[in-house]
C-alpha cells in the first residue's frame, strides 16, 4: 500500500465565473467543493489507477469534517489525526473568459507539538502497512522544518522508501534523511538550492542525501537525475488546460513505480503520461485516461550519458 502524508489537507472551493471584475459581487450557479492539498490530489490518481493508497495526515475543525466526508464519498481510503485547528480552505475563481484562475490559499491551522506527536505515533502505526510513503506540501504553522525528514527516518527504520514534494528548507532537511526521490518543480528548485541550473541544484539535493532528484519542468516534462545516471522525458507536446495538480499525478506515478520496482525508463514514461492526463482536467487529482493512453508511447526519453554527481 501507498501511504501519502498531507499535513496541511485543505478544503478545495472552486468558483466558476464569467469575469472576474474587482470591486464586484459575482454569482456562482454552483460551486465545487472537494478534499485536496498534494498528499490528497496524489491519492486519487492512485486510486484512479487502481493502486492500493491510504491517505493520512492532520485534519480539524468543520472542514476537516468535510475533507473526511469528501474522501468517504470518493472511495478513497483514509485514516487521518484530528487536531484542535480548522483545516484551511483554498479558493480559486476561475474565469471563464480569459481562463485564468486565481487563488486565495488559506496558510493552514496552528499544530502544537503535542498533536505533531500524536501524529508521529499514529504513522508508526500506519507505515508498518505500508510499501512506499509520499509526503507532498506545505506544513501547517507549529510544525517542525524537519517534519518531513522526521516521517522519512521513521518509513526508513521499516525499509520502507519515501517520496517528498515540498520545497525551501523543508526540502533540504528532507533531503538530508536519504528519501528515495524528492520532485521539485524547476522554480523550487532553484529557489530551495540558488545552483545555476538545474543539474547543478538536483545534484546539492544528492550531495544532502536524497537518492534521486526527479525535476519537473512544465510542459517540457522532466529531468531525473540519480548518483549513477540522469534522463530528460518530454510529452510529445504541450496540453492545454490546467497544469495545477499536474505535479501530483506525476508524484502518484512515481509512487507506483517504487511499489512495482519499475526500472527508470518506464517510471518516468508513466510519470510524463499521467502528469500529462492531469493538465486537461478542470481540478488537481483527476486525469483523463484517453489522454494517458495517447501519450504513452509517445513519450521522448533520452539518457544523459555524461552525467555525474558530486558524490
Ligand atoms: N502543458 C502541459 N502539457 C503536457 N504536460 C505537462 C504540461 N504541464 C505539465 N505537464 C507535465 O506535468 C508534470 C508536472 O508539471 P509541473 O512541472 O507544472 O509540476 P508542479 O509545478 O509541481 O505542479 P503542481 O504542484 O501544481 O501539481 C511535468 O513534468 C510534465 O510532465
Ligand atoms: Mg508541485
């Protein structure tokens, strides 16, 4: 099983509108409501894929209540911790004339240390029945910058490898505690590492001890690069839509790849494909199929022989 870590779940608000005009009250026929934050978004591909995922992770208040609900109603599996705080709420208004979509993300509830270690024992409890662990986001206030790390050492002292997507010193620490792969996107990593480009930036995540550093670069795809080689894989073209969530259904595929054993090749040609299957979907966590089958075999994979990290 895949277990996937949001520490800072949120209650996605999408509002659809014709314009958006500022200084105006706007109607919204209808608004979509639905779980998210990135440990989320990654478990519905997986699930959407058919593999077997338990999300987890802190959740309080009413909507922590209705991210609960949201997952009971979608057929994920979950088992999240409680705390005293109100989960935080995103809301994007989308607009339908220009398409653009624009945000306001609430920063998330403050966690006390004494339910960050509840929460420690509650992931003793659930990585034992785990084969691969995801940790994905931002963290909540209260919460340590070694979080993440901490969740890694733990998954590791079981053998069970661990993926992380966050960034800043977050990342950094995380990288630290050897995790299997780490998936910054290129302006992550280039603001988490100041490196010139981005071999120089993935390989400092190598030097702090993370084993592969996969670098997702937009519609461009993505550069993975390891102690021992690095790949370029592009799709075949670009998709227009909504990237948004796009990095999570790539995350979800690494995830599947490390639970399979898959050789790198294939991981990072399922990873472009389902990243791709992301982009033409209106919210994060859902993928079109049609989209993922058209892509696979089309995926440009190149080796990057000279390759060498500072190890
Ligand atoms: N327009 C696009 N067309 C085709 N593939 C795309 C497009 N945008 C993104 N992708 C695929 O999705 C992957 C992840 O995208 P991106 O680098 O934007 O991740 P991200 O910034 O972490 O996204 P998020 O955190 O919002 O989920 C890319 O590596 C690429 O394979
Ligand atoms: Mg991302």
């Amino acid at each position: 099983m895949i277990l996937t870590v949001t520490l800072n779940a949120a209650l996605d608000v999408t509002y659809p509108v014709a314009s958006l005009v500022p200084d105006s009250a706007h109607q919204i026929e209808r608004a979509h409501v639905r779980a998210g934050g990135k440990g989320v978004n990654v478990a519905r591909v997986l699930e959407h894929f058919g593999q077997p995922v338990l999300a987890t992770g802190l959740v309080g208040g009413t909507s922590g209540a209705a991210i609960r609900h949201d997952l009971d109603g979608a057929g994920i599996r979950h088992h999240f911790c409680g705390i005293a705080g109100e989960s935080r709420r995103t809301v994007t208004v989308v607009a339908a004339d220009t398409g653009d979509a624009t945000a306001f993300n609430e920063r998330g509830p403050l966690v006390s240390i004494a339910e960050w270690r509840d929460f420690l024992e509650h992931f003793d409890h659930l990585v034992r029945d785990a084969s691969v662990v995801v940790c994905s986001g931002s963290l909540p206030p209260g919460l340590p910058v070694d979080a993440y790390a901490e969740l890694c050492r733990r998954a590791r002292t079981h053998g069970i490898p661990s993926i992380v997507d966050t960034a800043g010193p977050a990342l950094v620490a995380a990288a630290e505690a050897a995790p299997a792969t780490v998936k910054p996107n290129s302006v992550e990593l280039r603001a988490t590492t100041r490196a010139p480009d981005l071999r120089a930036g993935a390989g400092q995540l190598l030097a702090h001890g993370a084993e592969a550093v996969v670098v997702s670069l937009g519609p461009d795809g993505l550069l993975a690069v390891t102690h021992d080689n690095a790949w370029q894989a592009r799709p075949p073209g670009r998709i227009s839509g909504n990237p948004t969530g796009a990095g999570d259904a790539c995350v979800a595929a690494l995830a599947s790849g490390l639970l399979t054993g898959s050789e790198w090749p294939d991981r990072l040609r399922t990873a472009v494909a389902w990243s791709a299957a992301a982009v033409p979907m209106p919210y994060a966590g859902d993928v079109d199929d049609e989209t993922y089958r058209r892509m696979f075999d089309r995926v440009q994979l190149e080796e990057i022989h000279a390759f060498h990290s500072d190890r």
